[in-house]
C-alpha cells in the first residue's frame, strides 16, 4: 500500500510573475529554489517560479499567450488568481496510482520521470476534483532508494503541461471521479 508522506508544494497561477516573487522573496521571507521560463509548446506555455521556506514549497506560474491562451491565462481568467494544484507527496507513486484508479480516478497522462540532480523525481496530475473547479491533485515522489530529489525538472514540467494542454485544446471537461456514479 502506497502512503502519502505530506503536502510537496502548492501551485497558484498569477497574473503577475514578477511581483509574486516579490511579495513571497521580499515581504513572506521564502527564497527562490528553481525557476523555468517559456515552458509548454509552441500553441502556449508558462513561466514559473518555486519558492522555499523552511520546507514549504510554493510554485507560482503565468501564463504566456501565443499562438493560443495558456492554459494558466485561462484558469486566472475563468477562477482568478490562486491555487491550481496542490502536490502530495508519496512513498511508491506506481502504488498509489494503482490503489486511486481502482477507486475510479482519473488522471490526465501517465507518470512523468525525470532526475534534479539530487535524484528521481517522478510526477502525475489527477484531472479536477469537483465539478467547475480547477483545482486538482499532483502526485510526487521524490525519494527512490537513498537518492531524493530537492527541486523540479523542467522536461517533466514541461510534459505535464503538455497533458493538460492537450485536454483544453480538446475541450476535456473531466473530473477527478465520475460524480454521476457515486454508490
């Protein structure tokens, strides 16, 4: 049986990268741990900034419009500015995974596997838990043996935008669960 071991990192999209990281660097005292600019595709991206205090790990991301809205733009336009995600992180992600599905969740693409320098770092977004809410779980596993990663990997970032991406330009309404199948 997997075990969840806490809460990774939360996620807010923002309007305004620049004075998020200000407000938490200058003012809530974190510290910018990882950072990634243009990350996404060629149809839309974001740039994204982790900052760190004590062990708490907050991503901020803004969305950046090209050929079409990001899907950053579209959930600060459509919820406003605020969490998108919250990270949990697990012991065995595969087992988790494998425990969540048989309860019938549904996650948006398969596990994403890259390495930080520190170690491992393997990463799976669940699709949104409630109805008309854009907020959705991300499964983390950050320890593999003795080896543990400390920050993110911009290819695994990069590929999970991608999966949801993939689901707004496709007009994917899904849910976490299927609320109409509830016993």
């Amino acid at each position: 049986m997997g075990d969840t071991v806490g809460i990774d990192h939360i996620t807010l999209c923002v309007n305004d990268l620049h004075a998020a990281e200000h407000l938490f660097n200058n003012i809530l005292g974190f510290r910018t741990i990882w950072s990634a600019d243009d990350v996404g595709s060629d149809r839309s991206s974001m740039d994204t900034i982790v900052v760190q205090r004590n062990n708490i790990r907050v991503a901020l991301m803004q969305g950046r419009d090209k050929t079409g809205k990001s899907q950053i733009t579209e959930f600060v336009e459509r919820f406003g500015p605020g969490i998108q995600h919250v990270a949990l992180e697990v012991d065995d992600i595969e087992t988790v995974c494998q425990e969540w599905e048989a309860h019938g969740v549904k996650f948006s693409g398969p596990v994403k596997e890259g390495r930080d320098g520190f170690g491992p770092l393997r990463q799976r977004f669940t699709y949104p838990l409630f109805p008309g809410s854009g907020i959705f779980f991300e499964l983390t596993q950050r320890r593999q043996g003795q080896e543990e990663s400390k920050t993110f990997v911009k290819s695994t970032v990069e590929s999970l935008y991608q999966d949801i991406e993939r689901d707004q330009t496709q007009g994917v309404e899904q849910t976490i669960i299927d609320f109409g199948h509830i016993p």
